[in-house]
C-alpha cells in the first residue's frame, strides 16, 4: 500500500474498503463518485494523456500491445517521466467491445454510454470498432516514489556485465 502514495487517508480507505461489503456500502453512497473524481483531477492535471492502441483484437495483437507498453514505459522511465496506468475506461471498452453491454448492469450501461462518447471525443484518430485498446495513461514529471516495490537484482550471465 506504501508505494501507491495514497497518503495516510488513502491507506486507511484502502484497508477498510478491502472487504467488498463495505466497499459495495460505500459505492451505495456515493464513494465511487469521489474516487473517479480524483482519478478525473490526476489526469486533467498531467502533463498528457495517452492511448496505447494495437491494429487488431487478437490474443496476438494484444500480446504486441503489450511488448510495446514495456518499450514505452522503460523509455518513459529513462527520459524521468512519470507513467500512470488508468486502466478502467480501456478494460470496460474491450469488454463492450467482446460481448455487448448485456454483461453490464443498466445504471451502468447509461455511465458507460456517456464515458465511452468522451473517449472517442478525446481520442477523434482512433478507429474504436477495429483497435485494441491495451492501456490508458497519464504521464508527465513527478517525484519519485519514495516506497518503490520490491526488485531482484539482475541474474547476469557469464558474459554480461552490469551497465
């Protein structure tokens, strides 16, 4: 929970929501507003946001989506720019995408009808009926995580040598 620098209101809302009971008691008044309207100030207040998008839907697609999300991440990362994921908006589209909306709820189906219509607005060059969407992101320049996850060291063979 240190590393997601929610701050000590943040942690304490992320232990006690962790059962669903209190979270789905929480969303029943209105806590799921609060929360996407913080996710809404984060990226309206990046630098900039972007869609990674691949030329097809296919487990193959996505799978290069994904070696592709690394290569900008790491790039990112060397240049000092900060990467979030805001991956919501992009697993729901899929799933539209994949089955419909009968799997959605109908107060759910209308909020996705109207976030979906704001992400094609944000994004006019993208062909939504053919792209896979593999990840939506803010980025911009932070400060450094100050609780970073846990990394192994580097197994190196015989012939490699630290850079």
């Amino acid at each position: 929970i240190k590393n997601l620098e929610a701050g000590r209101a943040g942690e304490v809302f992320l232990r006690l929501s962790r059962p669903w009971a209190i979270m789905n008691t929480l969303n029943r008044v209105g806590m799921s507003r609060v929360v996407a309207a913080h996710a809404t100030r984060g990226v309206r207040h990046a630098a900039a946001a972007a869609l990674l998008t691949v030329s097809g839907t296919s487990p193959a697609h996505f799978f290069e989506g994904g070696r592709a999300l690394q290569r900008l991440w790491l790039t990112a990362t060397a240049w000092n720019l900060s990467l979030q994921p805001m991956a919501a908006v992009p697993l729901f589209w899929t799933r539209a995408q994949r089955q419909g909306f009968h799997p959605f709820q109908p107060r759910h189906y209308r909020l996705l009808e109207r976030v979906f219509a704001d992400y094609h607005a944000i994004f006019p060059h993208v062909d939504f009926s053919a792209e896979g969407h593999v990840l939506l992101f803010r980025l911009g320049r932070g400060a450094a995580i100050a609780q970073p996850t846990f990394r192994r060291p580097p197994i190196l063979r015989s012939t490699e040598r630290p850079v």
